[in-house]
C-alpha cells in the first residue's frame, strides 16, 4: 500500500530525503573523488602516495553512500512492509546527519595527516552515530507489528547487526592494527549486499512488475552467501579460506539471480510509455548487476587459482570493484533513478540519462578488467578512471534533480497484467 504524502516530504529533513542527498553528495564528492586519485596514481606506476588510504576510500563509499541512502530508504520502507511505528524510524535523521559529519571530518583528518589519538577520535564519533542508527532501525524491526518470518524482515536484522562489527573492524584497520581487508569484507559482502538483496526480494515484483521471486532459492541463495562472508572475513587470517568463500559465492550468485527471476519477462506490463521506459532500464540495471555479481565472483576465483595472468592481488581487487560498483552501486542507481522521485513526488527520471550513466560505469569497468592485457596500461587506467568517475557524477546530479525538482503532473499509470503467454488484462490506476 502507498504511504499518504505527508507535509514534510518536501522537506530535506525527510529522512529519504536527507540520506539520498548526503549519500549522493559523498558518492559523487569524497568517495569518487578518492577513488579517481588513487587510480591516477597507480596510472603513474611511482611510489606517489594518495591523499588517503584505500581503506577509507572504501569506508567513505560504503558508509556515506550505501549506509546514508540505506538508512534513509529503511525509514521509509518499514513501516509499510513490516507496520512499524513511522514515529521511531524517522529518529534516523539524527544518526544520518552525524554520521556523515563524522565521516567528513575523518576524511579531513586523514587527509591532513592528523595524529592517531585525533583519528581515534573522529572514528569513535562514527561509532557512536553507527550504533544509534543502528539501535533505531533494530528497535523499529522489534516492534514491528508483522511475523519475524515475513521477508525481508529477517534478512535486514542480521546486516544491521553486523554494520557496528564491520566499522569496530574499519577503525581497528584505520589506526594500525593488521586485520587485513577483513572490515571492508564484512561491511560489503556482509552489510550493503544483504541489505539490497533483501530490498530486491521485496521491492522486483511489487514496484517493478517483474515476477514473482522463488523464495525457496532465494533462502538457499543467501545461506550459501552467509556462509561466503564468514570464510570470507576469516580469509584476511587464513587465505585458503578466500578461494572458498568466493567459489561458495558463484553459486549464491547464480541462485539469488535465478531467484529474483530478473532475465524473466515481465509479470505487470506499463501501458504509459514514459513508465514502461524506466521500468525497462530499471530492469536492464538488474540484469547487468545479477550478471556483474557472479562474474565477480569468477574473475576472483580464476585469478586466485592462477588461471588468469598476472598478480593475483589484481584480480582480487578487480573481482571487488566488479562486486561494489558493478553489482551493488548499478543495482542501487536502477533502483533509486527509478523509485525515489516517485517516492518524493520528484521530477521524473530520464531514461537516456539513466542509459548513459549506466554506459559510462559499465564501460569503466570492462576497461579496468583488460588492463593486464593491452600495452598501454597507463592510458588504459587513467580512461577508465574518468568514465568511472564521470558516470558517477552522471547519476549523483540526476538524483539531486528528481529529489528537488518537482514532478511535472501527477504520477498516472496504466499497466497491464500478463496472465499468461497469450493474454493481457489492461487494467487502469
């Protein structure tokens, strides 16, 4: 059921509202801006040190983008899916506004070489603004008024549990202590990932009219995904464990794709063509991140068994950007370009806007994965460097402009039920 407009959907004190433009807004700013310095630097092939370390690059990603726009999707999301008490849930803007205070002011002071004890404290106060998010969200899940069974409400406790562990992790890493890649592990594989998937499960077939998921592959999907982030994280400790958990991976993959049924025909066809667009690119978004997800997970497995050539460390690293940005980050920009102006009676979204930004990651990401295979290794990185960054930056201005600019007319919509392969029951709003 939709949610009535209430008069502070306007508002940027909305909690949608507020964590998609802070989240945004570190996506296209710290967190890209990051990444993109520390590619052109390994374009340079010199010991050039980066503003910050790779590490914090990943938490400014992880946290002020996925965790900021998470935070708010949940606020609104809850309560219609699970009644929870709306009341509780908008407390998140407190949570969200710190936190992405904190997270600047880390970025500030790692930037400006500040000493330990000063970083200790910058990643005290993220802590802080974590568990109180956290403690929000959990206490909004307990009361809710719906089974514990009924998805994605299990599936959303566990992650949110784990977002303090996996910061307690990034901190611990931050300020000296060798625990590897194990917090940026945790927070991406154990944190975003479920969190997304879980919002997919629910929100593919009752926002976008695809069909219905199979919930039975999709439990078997997640529990072999659970059991992945697990040996995952222990393989900062114990190698033989990463090759595991990224094979247990394929399979996870291949059955939570199958599960969300997303290269499937459509269940509701949209009679609007403007609508019927955004939903076709919102599902072309879906298929190349279902298919960027195991093919993550292959490259990962291919490089760390020495099938494919070269420093292994580098198909890690790829295999992981293939995961964050190629199926976390274009899932999130299908979903969000198409549901938050609707969401915040926004201007509605381009769909050759979305096509391009979409053009523009994807084809980032194919030039990173042939960078051992072409001489030019150093134009190859710097080009993919700013396709990256430019499809980033695409998309970051085309959801401030649906978050701000007002629709155009009233949302209306004609859809038509596909009831089997021969037949259409058109069916108006």
């Amino acid at each position: 059921m939709v949610q009535p407009m209430t008069p502070s959907l306007r508002s940027l004190s909305n909690p949608i509202r507020l964590g998609g433009v802070l989240g945004v807004l570190f996506l296209a700013g710290p967190g890209s801006l990051e990444g993109l310095s520390l590619l052109l630097v390994h374009a340079q092939g010199t010991p050039l040190a980066p503003l910050v370390s790779p590490q914090l690059h990943a938490v400014l990603q992880l946290g002020g983008f996925f965790m900021l726009v998470i935070w708010g999707f949940l606020t609104h999301a809850l309560p219609g899916m699970l009644m929870a008490d709306s009341r509780r849930t908008e407390a998140i803007r407190g949570p969200i506004v710190a936190f992405a205070v904190a997270l600047m002011a880390l970025w500030v002071g790692e930037a400006a070489h500040a000493s330990t004890g000063i970083l200790n404290v910058l990643w005290g106060a993220g802590m802080a603004a974590n568990l109180w998010g956290t403690w929000i969200l959990l206490g909004a899940v307990r009361t809710a008024r719906r089974s514990w069974r009924e998805r994605p409400h299990p599936l959303l406790v566990i992650p949110l549990v784990l977002f303090p562990v996996a910061w307690a992790l990034l901190w611990a890493g931050g300020v000296g202590f060798d625990v590897g890649n194990a917090g940026v592990e945790l927070m991406l594989l154990g944190v975003v990932a479920p969190i997304i998937l879980a919002m997919s499960y629910r929100m593919f077939s009752a926002m976008m009219g695809m069909q219905l998921p199979r919930p039975r592959w999709f439990d078997a999907g997640m529990l072999l995904w659970s059991v992945a982030v697990i040996a995952r994280v222990a393989g900062a400790w114990f190698p033989l464990l990463r090759v595991f958990s990224v094979g247990v991976l394929v399979v996870a993959g291949v059955l939570i794709a199958v599960a969300l049924r997303i290269f499937e025909r459509e269940r509701v066809v949209m009679l609007d063509r403007e609508a019927r667009g955004q939903r076709q690119v919102m599902q072309v978004h879906a298929m190349v991140a279902c298919a960027l997800l195991v093919v993550s997970a292959v490259v990962q497995l291919l490089g760390a068994t020495g099938v494919l050539p070269g420093n292994p460390f580098y198909w890690q690293d790829a295999g992981r950007h293939l995961f964050a940005i190629g199926f976390c980050l274009i899932l999130v920009m299908g979903i969000m370009q198409r549901v938050f102006p609707n969401f915040l009676r926004g201007r509605a979204s381009s769909v050759p806007w979305m096509y391009a930004n979409l053009g523009l990651v994807g084809a980032g990401l194919c030039l990173r994965l042939t960078e051992p295979f072409l001489p030019e290794t150093a134009l190859v990185v710097r080009v993919a460097a700013w396709l990256l960054y430019l499809g980033v930056l695409g998309f970051s201005i085309h959801m401030l402009r649906g978050m701000f600019l007002p629709a155009l007319e009233a949302p209306q919509m004609v859809v038509g039920i596909r009831v089997s392969r021969s037949t259409e029951v058109r069916v108006p709003s």
